[in-house]
C-alpha cells in the first residue's frame, strides 16, 4: 500500500525557518491591513484612558487610607 499523500508534515519541515527578509516584508504587510485611528479618535481615546486612570487612583488612595485609618481604629497605634 503506497501513500500518496502525507497527513501530517515532517517535523522538520514544520521547523523550517524562513528568512529575515520574507518576515519583515510579511510585517510590513500586515501593518498596511491594519485600521488606524485619526487624530481625534486618538486624542479622544487617549483623553478617556486618562480619566479612568485618575479615578482608579482615587478609588485605590481612598480604599487605602480606609483600611489604613480601621487597622489602627482596631489595633491601635
């Protein structure tokens, strides 16, 4: 019985590396695929990533002096 078609690659061929070259002309091309957003979206993205950053440190600095000001309300200082 002769096989005619392999269903599962060679190990090796699989490892095969390709070129530098090949690899950054593949980046490169999957750079150009990709949406980018304008200038207002950015500033706009950017300015809400901001804020939400200031209230997660308020929230974290106020949880903090909370819990700091009942440790010592418990045990004292």
């Amino acid at each position: 019985m002769s096989q005619t078609t392999k269903a599962v690659a060679d190990p090796a061929e699989a490892r095969k590396r390709t070129g530098l070259l090949l690899f950054l002309r593949q980046v490169v091309e999957e750079l150009r695929k990709v949406v980018w957003p304008s200038r207002r979206e950015l500033l706009s993205y950017t300015g809400v990533v901001l804020v939400f950053v200031v209230v997660m440190m308020l929230f974290v600095s106020l949880l903090d002096y909370g819990i700091g000001k009942l440790i010592l309300l418990v045990f004292g200082s």
